[in-house]
C-alpha cells in the first residue's frame, strides 16, 4: 500500500460552556439550547486507509472502544457508502486520546472527520462540509448523533432543537483557557438523558441569553458567570465523587470547574 492513499485526521473535543435540557419530544430525543465550544486537546488522530475490497475495517488502540458497527466511525463510512453508491472500502484506525463516556463528544466527533476523510480519499465530490448547511455530510453526520453536525465547525456555537440546528458565536476572549480533567468515571450519555429529571431542568434559559450576550462583547466576567450545565445537579448526586473533584480544584486553583456535557470528565475554565 503506498503511503500517499493514507490519510491521517485528527478530531477534537467540545464542551458545552451552557447547556438547557427543555424538555423530551415524542421522537425520543430531548430538545436542548447550548453553546458548545470545540477544544484543541485532548485530540484523536484518525488514520484511514484503501482496501483492495469494499470492507469497513476500525480498529482502536483503546481495548474499551468496540470496532463493530455500533462504532460510530463505522456508521459514519457505511452511511458514506450508502449514499454515494462507492464501492471502494477502508480500513481505519483510532489513536484514541479523548476519554471514552466522558461528555466530550469523542465519538461524534471521531465520525465527522471520517465523513470529511472519506469524502477526500474516495475522491467524492462533494462541498466542503465546513461552515457550509446543506452538504450531505451534515445530513449523515445527523444520523449518528445530533451533536456531531457540530464537528463540523471551529470555535464557539449555539446548537438548538436537538443540537443539530447551528448558529455560529463569536469567537471566546483570547484570556479564557481550559483544563480537562479525567476523572476515570464513565457515564453513558444515553443513560443520563434517560435517568435525568426533566423537571429540575431548563431553568438557566436566561444565563444562556446572558452567556451569548457577554460573548458578543467579549465580556469575560459576564461569561465565567454565566456558565452551567443542567446536567451538573443530576450526575453530581449519582456520582458524588465528581462534586468532590470540583469542590477541591476549586478551592485550590482560579476559575470554574464544570461537568463536560453528561460526564464524567470535567472541565476547568480560567484565565
């Protein structure tokens, strides 16, 4: 195989710097307001290359990961293939850097850049799926998971109805930085949508309003208070080991800690 038909990728982490559950529609999935912000580390780097058939190889350097098709990489090329007709196939292999079960968004986020990594090794033609609404590849990555159309961006967003439907934010002032923090407790973010109670929910709407409107003016005090996350009260409950966690590099360090989207890693957030 010649190295010039490998593509390597990486793919990113998010955080949610506000998050609303509104509420659970008769389709299942819950309705929610957010604004993810997309981080530069910990990343996944992605490797892919031809096969001489059609197959879908995934491979993982993480033993926990699974590299059937529940993978979401996997779906991502089957989907691909699906709807292009190609008849070209993969193998592709996952340096995993990004916590599994950790609210971080790894494998939506592993999904969108093999739908952008496909796209250009099949040699497809296609808009670049960036900044762009209408690509076919926002439509695919939906059928992953609606938090992976949003890989699609750089920086800040606001994502709506499921968290599909995306309007760019102004970028974060240039003083705000962020920590991850592995925390070694995995939660399923199915599970935690499925568990939470929905009436403690969606009543920060007005710190989101604040949240963007500090952002647009680059207000930096108005965004540190705004910040949350109306998974914090739930998880911290069931997992009372992550409250402890943020109580303790609270008390020792500057800036907010908070819960990555349904956990469980953390997230500290200073300047």
């Amino acid at each position: 195989m010649s190295s010039k038909s490998v593509i390597s990728v990486f793919s990113y982490p998010k955080v949610n710097l506000a998050l609303d559950i509104l509420g659970k529609t008769p389709s299942g999935y819950h309705e929610i307001r957010t604004v993810f912000h997309q981080l530069s580390e910990p990343r996944d780097e992605i490797i892919i290359e031809p096969c001489n058939d059609d197959r879908i190889v995934v491979e993982c350097d993480n033993k926990k990961v699974p590299c059937d098709e529940t993978n979401t990489v996997y779906k991502a090329a089957v989907l691909l293939k699906q709807y292009t007709r190609i008849l070209g196939g993969a193998r592709i292999f996952i340096k995993k850097k990004i916590p599994i079960m950790s609210g971080l968004g790894g494998g939506a986020s592993n999904a969108a850049a093999v739908l952008e990594a496909l796209a250009a090794l099949w040699s497809i033609s296609c808009c670049d799926g960036r900044h762009r609404e209408g690509c076919f590849l926002h439509g695919l990555a939906d059928q992953i998971g609606m938090d992976c159309r949003f890989f699609f961006y750089n920086g800040t967003v606001l994502g709506e109805h499921f968290g599909e439907k995306i309007t760019p934010l102004p970028s974060l002032p240039e003083n705000i930085r962020f920590e991850v923090i592995e925390t070694g407790v995995e939660i399923s973010s199915r599970w935690a949508y499925e568990h939470i109670d929905l009436a403690r929910c969606g009543k920060n709407t007005e710190k989101t309003k604040r949240f963007i409107a500090a952002l647009k003016v680059g207000d930096s005090k108005g965004i540190f208070k705004n910040l949350h996350n109306d998974f914090e009260e739930f998880v911290f409950g069931k997992y009372p080991e992550l409250a402890e966690i943020k109580q303790k590099i609270e008390a020792g360090k500057s800036g907010k800690v908070m819960l990555c989207g349904s956990g469980g890693a953390l997230i500290r957030i200073h300047s």
